[in-house]
C-alpha cells in the first residue's frame, strides 16, 4: 500500500464502528459508498439543524398511514 494513499483508514474505521457502532465484520463487508451514505444520514439526524421543532414529524396514527 502507497504511503500516499487517499484513503484515511483509520477515521474510516473509527466511523464505521465506534460512530456508527457496526461490527467490525460489517464495517470490512461495507462498500465506500454506503458507508458514506450512513454517515451522511447520522449526520443529518444528530445535526442542529434538524433538530428544530418545525421541521420534526408530528406524531401520526395509524389509520392515518393505511387509508
């Protein structure tokens, strides 16, 4: 492997399994992009921004959802 390698594998496996809590046997089995794309969605749920009430779900029902 390159000394210059483009990829950070150490932050990469931090993510995947101490962020996101995968096993280790799922963070290798996982494909850059999808790992990016768990990442991108952790992000937007813990992100501030998100959290602002007018912009959460309301609470719904269910005969609500199967009409």
């Amino acid at each position: 492997m390159p000394h210059d390698d483009a990829w950070d594998w150490v932050l990469l496996y931090y993510t995947g399994t101490i962020i996101l809590k995968m096993p280790m046997i799922q963070f290798w089995k996982c494909t850059p992009r999808k790992l990016q794309k768990l990442v991108d969605m952790y992000i937007y749920i813990n992100s501030s921004n998100n959290k602002d009430k007018s912009k959460q779900s309301k609470p719904g029902y269910i005969d609500q959802v199967w009409k």
